[in-house]
C-alpha cells in the first residue's frame, strides 16, 4: 500500500519552507517503511501558496526509462557520453576564444597603427 501526502520542510538556514510530495511505503527487503520525496515548490509565507522552485516540462508522450525498463546503468553510460562532449565542446570553444583574442589585438594594434598616422 502506498501513502501520498504533502510535506512541508522548513529550512531555518534559509528561512524559506520548502514542499514536497511524499510517497509512503513499505519496504519488504529491509522490513521497515521507506519513503520517496518529490519536491514541489515553495511556500510563500504572506499567502501560504505554493509556489514552484523551477520550470516544469510538459510530460512528453515518450515514455521514460521506468516504463520501459531500461536499463540505469546505460543512462548513465549515455550521461557520460553527453558530459565528454560538452567538455569537448567546451575545449574547442576555448579554443576559439584564444583565437580571436589573438586576432582581435592584431586588430587593436592595426589600430593604433592608423591613430598614429592620421592624428
């Protein structure tokens, strides 16, 4: 049997009261209830509303790895692929920066070079 409830979290570091969306459940390997928390949103503290911490998506029709029962550990093979090539995206972006600070003091130079021979 599964329990949802709504759970409000107040973070007294922050002073900000943090919602969460809990699921109750027992757990019959280790014999002792578990729970999963979902985070909601904030509460505002003048209206008591709810309101969200971040940008939702809209839930594509795609079904997503727990309904097709694939596999975690090739999602993470497919998040570390994805982490190398921002990193490399990130390499040869760099690189090009280098570049055109190269090319714009050559610029810059050229510059003062026709300051000099007009003023």
């Amino acid at each position: 049997m599964v329990h949802i409830a709504i759970v409000d979290v107040h973070n007294k570091e922050r002073g900000v009261t943090y919602v969460y969306e809990s699921h109750s459940y027992w757990d019959k390997e280790k014999k002792q209830p578990r729970s999963h928390r979902r985070l909601i949103g904030r509460r505002d503290p003048e209206t008591g509303e709810i309101v969200p911490t971040r940008r939702r998506k809209a839930k594509s029709e795609e079904p997503g790895p727990s309904d097709t029962g694939q596999d975690y550990k090739a999602l993470w093979e497919q998040a570390v692929a994805e982490g190398r090539a921002r990193d490399e995206e990130v390499v040869e972006l760099r690189r090009r920066v280098a570049s055109l600070e190269v090319e714009n003091l050559r610029y810059r130079d050229k510059l003062d070079e026709v300051r000099r021979i007009v003023g």
